[in-house]
C-alpha cells in the first residue's frame, strides 16, 4: 500500500512537529505556511520555556477576578478588553464550565509535559538541531507568604502527574541564581525543566522534515479546506496571487488562531480564543550585561512573567496575557512593564537595545490542545496549545500522527471505512 498523503496546515511549533511526526512514521506529507518561513508568528519570539512546571491550568475564580479588577490597567499582567463579542463571552462561559476539572486538568498537562521531553529532545539529538538548549532548571520566585502558599499546593497537583520540585528558601534561591535582586519569601525549583529559541528550533525541524520528504509550502495563504468522503481538497493562494486546489487523503489542522475558523468550515467546533503575549528580547551587548543577566529560566508568578537566557548574548523576558480578538499590535505600554520588570530584578543589564514582539496564543477554554480526529473521516487536529505550545508541541505531535496512522490501516486505499467521532 502506498504511503496516504496528508496535508498539515500551520507551519508554527505545531504543525512543524506534526508534519515531522507524521514523515517519520512514511506518510507522503504536504505543509502549508503562509509565512515565507516557518516559526514567523506565536513561535517566534515567546519566553522560550520547556516547563512542565508551569502545567497549571488557568480555570480558576482568582483568574476572573483580577480579570475583573484589572481591566482598566493598561499595564495589568492579565487584560481583559471590555469590549464585548459573542466569541469572547461564549469562550469565557466555556472557562467558567471547566473550573470543577482544574485539578485533573493540571495534573493531565504535567503528563502530557513530561512525556513531551523526550520526544523533542530526542528530535533534536537525531536531526542535529542547535537550539540555545539550556539545562539549568526553571525558578518560581515569590514576594509573600500567598502566592508561596499556592505554589505548594500546584505543587502536590504537579508531584500527582510526576514532576518533582522543591521549595527554596531566598538564600538557596540567591545561590541557584546570583544575578537575581530583590526581596522574596521564597521559591519553587524544577531542575529537570529546560529552555531555549523556539524559532530556532523549529525552523531547523522544519529543515529535518524536508529531509524526509515533507513538501514544505511557504507563502501559501489558505482560502478553504474542504472534505467529502474521498479526499480533502485545499484551496491556497501563492506568492504569484494565483489560486491552486489540491487534493490529499487527509488533513491535520494546526493553523492556531485560524484552526476555529477551518475547524467550522469542516463542521467542527474548537473554540479558540487568541490570547496576546508580549517578549522582549534584551541584547547584551556589553560584559557588563551579560555578567548581570540570569542564566537560571525564572517564573514570576505575580507579574506572569518568564525568563530564558539565549546563548551568551540574548535575554528573553515574556508572558502577560491579552484577550483582545485577533490583535497583533504591539503596545508600548504593554513592553514598558516587562523593561522595567528586567531593570527592578537584574540591575546591572542595560536595557538599551530591547527588541519587542507580541504574538496570539491559540488558547482552548479547558487549557487543554484539542488532539484528534475531527467529525469527517479524513480530518484530524492537533492546535490550541495555549501558553505551552512548544512544552507540549512534540507529544500532541506524535499522539495525533499515531491516531492517523491508525486511521489510515483501515482499508486498503489507506481511508477509514466508516467515520471517526470527534474528540
């Protein structure tokens, strides 16, 4: 039986991992990005965390109201535009159904998280890829006694789906990183979570998916996805303005923010709600700098923001979140907190040269990517990653190749011989 020829649309972490996943287990594969290069959206610039310890979902009451009570802060770490839509509130009701599962869904995340690692670094050890990778653990850092307090209750939810880490005091904390100014009641440490450059990463697993075959197809808008009983029919428009259809035997939807929109085309629903995080990229251009920059990935709960240093002469700041519709402009007042944030916690870095970047995290209401079969045979979906869209990229990759090649052994043209339920 000759290899089935599926169609992979989204050219981010995602869709990268999935058309390399699917390669690896002999399917003909076909990925559309309508970038001239792969990684150039939510997958390139963001905090650069591989952070299992930061699998808590966000389905709590605490959540809406400091949504609630920072609205009007233009500068607050999580805003919630007023501005009302039927997307937004059907989201948030959606959000509010799935708090009595935060625990199960905590504990699924730091699963799926965990078995994430191997796959990616294995990825990565197999292709050659060089990605800034950096083994030196992730620190939570806390100001008060409550937020401490809550991170040890994470904690137990986080022990529950086989993560390990432990409490530090603020002297232990100094000596994991020197470079860290300011007062704490103390912190979590995860040695066994990792950083690097998503971008870099990606874009060089897009190149070890060539390799194998992948037809990569770059600046290709996609118009439509269209599925009937023998095939799925994707209509693009290339960097020549002329529009092209062309048929394969299945289909995996990783386009994120977009998925919602394809995923309705094809009689799905998947409920993303882009939510906008801000980076920095801060360049250490003198010793001075780059002797006062951490080389230890920080988490700081109250401000939700991340850390990764990449490479000897880059720092990464980044996290908030934004829900304002499909937004990608980049507001000054929203990078001048994460600046100050650097100036507050590492002094002695010259924020001279920052360079900034927002980008729209597909983000499901549960927390939780949808992963699957769609409700056409031939349809499948791996998208809605939300915050942890590089941390869990590589095992929803390989889990949703799996399922289509289980899909496509069942009958001898490699179709389904009856429809497949959605997830």
């Amino acid at each position: 039986m000759q290899p089935s020829h599926i169609a992979v649309v989204g050219g981010g972490i995602t869709g990268v991992t999935t058309a390399y996943a699917l390669a690896r287990r002999g399917f003909d594969v076909t990925l559309y990005e309508r970038h001239r290069y792969a990684a150039m959206e939510t997958s390139f610039a963001n905090g650069g965390q591989l952070s299992a310890s930061n699998a808590e979902v966000w389905n709590l009451p605490a959540t809406m109201l400091k949504g609630l009570k920072w609205m009007l802060r233009a500068d607050a770490p999580l805003l919630v535009s007023p501005k009302p839509s039927w997307h937004k509130l059907s989201w948030f009701a959606e959000f509010i159904a799935a708090m009595p599962h935060y625990e199960r869904n905590t504990v699924e995340t730091t699963r799926l998280a965990i078995a994430a690692r191997e796959h990616l670094l294995g990825w990565a050890a197999d292709e050659g890829i060089a990605f800034d990778h950096k083994r030196e653990g992730i620190l939570h850092i806390y100001r008060d006694k409550a937020g401490f307090d809550h991170a040890g209750r994470v904690s137990e939810l986080l022990a529950k789906g086989g993560l390990q880490r432990r409490a530090v005091t603020p002297s232990e904390m100094k000596a994991i990183e020197p470079t860290l100014a300011g007062d704490y009641f103390g912190g979590w440490y995860t040695e066994s979570d990792s950083t690097g450059d998503i971008h870099r990463f990606t874009v060089g697993l897009a190149q070890a998916a060539a390799r194998r075959g992948v037809q990569c197809l770059y600046e290709q808008q996609v118009e439509s996805v269209q599925s009937d009983a023998d095939c799925v029919r994707i209509v693009s428009v290339g960097p020549d303005g002329l529009r092209r259809t062309r048929p394969h035997d299945g289909v995996v939807v990783c386009a994120g923010v977009a998925s919602r929109r394809f995923a309705a085309a094809l009689g799905d629903r998947v409920n993303i709600y882009p939510v906008k995080g801000y980076s920095i990229t801060v360049h250490l251009d003198d010793a001075a700098s780059r002797a006062a920059a951490p080389n230890v990935s920080l988490l700081d709960d109250a401000t939700k923001l991340v850390t990764s240093r990449l490479g000897p002469d880059r720092f990464r700041v980044a996290g908030t979140a934004e829900f304002n519709g499909e937004n990608r402009d980049i507001r000054a007042d929203r990078i001048r907190p994460l600046v100050d944030w650097v100036r507050e916690c590492f002094p002695g870095v010259d924020t001279r040269r920052v360079t900034p970047w927002a980008g729209l995290r597909p983000m499901m209401p549960n927390m939780l990517p949808r992963v699957g079969r769609g409700s056409a045979a031939n349809v499948f979906y791996n998208t809605g990653h939300g915050h942890l869209g590089w941390t869990l990229s590589a095992v929803t990759a390989d889990m949703v190749a799996g399922t289509v090649a289980g899909a496509y052994a069942r009958s001898p043209r490699g179709l389904p011989q009856t429809p497949l339920a959605p997830a």
